[in-house]
C-alpha cells in the first residue's frame, strides 16, 4: 500500500520503530517532533494520514488535530503514553480516527493504518442511498448535507453516517460501524458512541425537529426514514 505518512513524535526510538515499520508495507512516513513542524508540514499537503503524539515539546497533539482540522480532514491517530478513557474520548470528539497507547507493537500501529486507508479508498455508495427529503450524500466532494445544509463531519463521523444512511433501518452492531469507519477491532467500542453523540449534535442543529438516529439496546444504531419522531 503506498501512502505518504506524517508522523509527529519527539521520542527517537519509537519514530525510528514506527517508520520501519511502515517502510516495510510500502508507505513513505516524514517524520517530525515539533507541532511547529507538523503544522507548516500538513498545510503544505500531500499527506493521506498524519500519526500524532499526544505530548510534544512545544504543545500537544489535541491542539494539533484541532488546528489541523481547520483546513484538513486527512485521517489522524494518536500516539500517547496516557490510556485513560476520558483522553481516548476527548481524541474521538475533536476528529481523531483512532487512538493508540503506549507501549505499542509498530506492527498493531500499521494493521490500523492500513485499516483506516483501505477503508477511505473503498467504492463510494450511490448518492441516492442516502434517506430522502433528510439527507443527502455528496461522494465526490465526501460530504453529508442534512436539510440541503452541509455537515461538519469528522471522517469517521462521514463514514459511520455514510454506511447507516447507505441502509435506512438496518440495525448496525458496533463492531460493524467501527469497521464502517476504519477503526480497529483494538479500538474502545465506546468510541462508536462518542461519534454518535457528535452525529446526533450535528443532526440536531441542521434539522431541530427529528432525531433520525434511533438505539437498540444491547444491539447498536440505526438510521430510520420516519422524521416525525422528536427529539
């Protein structure tokens, strides 16, 4: 798989680690330690995912993928030496498509860069799947409008969207949007809810009066084509 890499990390056996390991799939991996660096890096383009540090000598990844996010929706996961939870979530709700704690195996990092990729690179679905009257589906251009209006979607947020929208009814598993949206079978199945959480919002602010997205206990999501349901 050829894939141009951006990597931010400041610990120099890791990077060396995680650029061996991507050089033995085929993928070319840039590597910086700054977010300095990475910024003028990832504004100059041409990179199909960036790998983020969490702590970097002169700021942080969070901040990082929220500027990045600004003029960027290339894929982004985080590389962090803190596991809790809550960090994992705060990753997730600021367009992170994976997270990735520290101590890592180099080959479990690239299973889920290739995951992410194949997965951005699959067959578009038809733009007439999308639910009439309510959603919209824009496949060249990636994008999602709900009441003619655009969303502001993550790209796990677009491809979870995407895949319910693709099947209107259909009770998706978490398992199955994780895989919707690239994320790995390590990732927290919980993150499935953190983006539904953030579709929802979205959802909410373009079309106040429905709430398309229903929750089958103990069984996962769907997307339903009878609007008049509230909030």
């Amino acid at each position: 798989m050829t894939a141009a890499i951006l990597l931010v990390e400041d610990d120099r056996p890791i990077a060396e680690n995680v650029i061996l390991a991507l050089a033995r799939e085929g993928m070319h991996c840039h590597h910086v330690s700054l977010v300095s660096e990475a910024l003028a890096r990832l504004r100059a383009g041409g990179f199909d995912l960036a790998i983020l540090d969490v702590g970097l000598p002169d700021g942080n990844g969070f901040d990082l993928c929220r500027a990045l996010r600004g003029f960027s929706d290339i894929p982004v996961i985080f590389l962090t030496a803190r596991a809790d939870e809550i960090d994992r979530v705060v990753g997730l709700e600021i367009g992170a498509d994976d997270y990735v704690a520290k101590p890592f195996s180099p080959r479990e990092l690239v299973a889920r860069v290739k995951a992410i990729l194949r997965r951005g690179r699959a067959v578009a679905l038809p733009a007439e799947a999308a639910t009439p009257g309510l959603l919209a589906l824009d496949d060249e251009r990636a994008r999602i409008t709900c009441r003619g209006r655009p969303l502001d979607l993550s790209r796990a947020e677009y491809l979870i969207l995407k895949a319910m929208a693709s099947r209107p009814e259909k009770v998706f598993s978490r398992a199955e949007l994780m895989d919707a949206a690239g994320l790995a079978e390590a990732s927290l199945e919980r993150s499935v809810d953190t983006h539904i959480k953030a579709l929802r919002a979205k959802l909410a602010a373009a079309a106040p009066e429905v709430d398309p997205i229903r929750t089958h206990r103990g069984l996962g999501y769907s997307l339903s084509v009878e609007h008049d349901h509230p909030l």
